[in-house]
C-alpha cells in the first residue's frame, strides 16, 4: 500500500504541483495588452500635463517678473529627464510618442 501512495505521489502529485506553479508564473509575469494600453495612456497623459505646467509657469512669470516657479525651471534637462527616458523606451519598443 506505501508503494502506490509513493509512485501516485511521484507520478500524479509532483508533476500537478510543477504545472500549477508554472501556470501562476507564466500569468503574473506578463502585462496584457490592456495594461500596456493604460500605461500608455497615462505617459501621454503625463507628457501634456507636464507641457501644461510649463505654459502656465512660462504666462505667470511674463506677467509677475518676481515670480519664481516652486518646480524646477522650463525645459531643465532633470525636469524632463524621467520622460526622456520614457521617450527612450517607447522608441526601444518600436512606438512612436506624440
């Protein structure tokens, strides 16, 4: 009877348990395209937004010449280096950003 609890064991259970986590890791590992089309979404949304806020530094300070802005100055590479970087990685994908 322990004989045929082990081989049901080796040959039923083990490879069971390989596949089930096998399965777990090949579905979490992945975005869907769902997910890459929300990111892609929220960058572009970004980008405006940054552009916006550049525009409204760039009217407040042409009115109010004392005006510093609280974020860092217009087209500051450091200002922009995180979305450059995504520029980059849009480009390595083969995509094109608006």
């Amino acid at each position: 009877m322990e004989d045929v609890v082990a081989i049901a064991a080796i040959f039923l259970g083990l490879p069971w348990i390989i596949f089930h986590y096998i399965t777990k890791w090949k579905t979490a590992a992945t975005l869907t395209n769902g997910d890459e089309a929300l990111l892609e979404e929220l960058y572009q949304l970004a980008r405006r937004l940054d552009e916006r806020m550049d525009t409204v530094e760039r009217l407040v300070a042409a009115d109010n010449p004392e005006f510093r802005p609280a974020r860092i100055v217009h087209d500051r590479e450091t200002d922009n280096q995180k979305l450059r970087e995504l520029d980059r990685l849009f480009a390595e994908q083969g995509r094109t950003s608006k």
